[in-house]
C-alpha cells in the first residue's frame, strides 16, 4: 500500500456535515470531527501530471484537505467551530447552513497516492472547494 502523504498535512481537526437527501429537500448528518487542513484562497489546476493547488490566478477558492473522511457535494465543512462548542451550545441539532462559520462544499477534488494498486480511503486524500 502506498503512503497517504495528506497525514502530514492534516494537522486541523474540522467538522463536516455530510449530506442526507431525503424525499422533498436535503438535509445534513450530525457534524463529525476529522483531521484536515484549510488551505485558503487557492485553485486546482489540471495538468499532465494531475491536479495541482496554485493560487495565480483571481478565481481562487477556499479549499479543505480531508483526510480519512471522504466528503460530498452539498455537505459542509467548519474549520472555526468545535464539536465541543456546537454540543454546549445546543447546535448539533440545527442545519448547519444557520450556524455561523460553515461553508458550502462545492466540489470534490479525488487525489489518489502515487504506488497505489487499489484506492480505498487510506490511500486517497480529498480537496474540497467550498463557498
């Protein structure tokens, strides 16, 4: 198995809140804490080699690195609050869109680590650009 190089990088613990699509409107999980790293005002750029984080250009995003969580389009991720603070302060059951600091996840960049024969969640690391 290859090494996941993202362990290094993820030295943050954020909550995320995964979707849940019922019948008539979505809906998110209970926030979940996971290691990651906000990475700030940065795009991926395609090339030959994969994507790759540059921050050249004005269409830059805030962008998440997720570590052995794999997130989803529509959930949403906080890297300023704590699952401490949302649970003394009663929050856990609220939509995460009306608590303050969550943001969006637009898309989900896959990043698979080099060596890899099978990917599974150990050896792939996820870049989340959000809202």
């Amino acid at each position: 198995m290859a090494r996941n190089i993202a362990k290094r990088f993820a030295t943050m613990t954020l909550l995320y809140w995964a979707p849940r699509y019922e019948a008539t409107k979505l809906a998110h999980e209970a926030p979940v804490e996971f290691k990651g790293f906000y990475i700030g005002s940065a795009s991926m750029m395609d090339g030959e080699l994969g994507g790759v984080i540059s921050s050249k250009d004005g269409k830059n995003d805030n962008l998440v690195l997720f570590y052995l969580t794999k997130p989803e389009e529509g959930g949403f991720v906080s890297w300023d609050q704590t699952l401490a603070g949302l649970l003394s302060d009663g929050l856990t059951n609220m939509p995460p869109a009306e608590i303050g600091d969550t943001h969006k996840i637009k898309t989900v960049t896959v990043l698979t680590m080099p060596r890899t024969k099978t990917p599974a969640l150990e050896n792939q690391a996820f870049i989340a650009s959000v809202e």
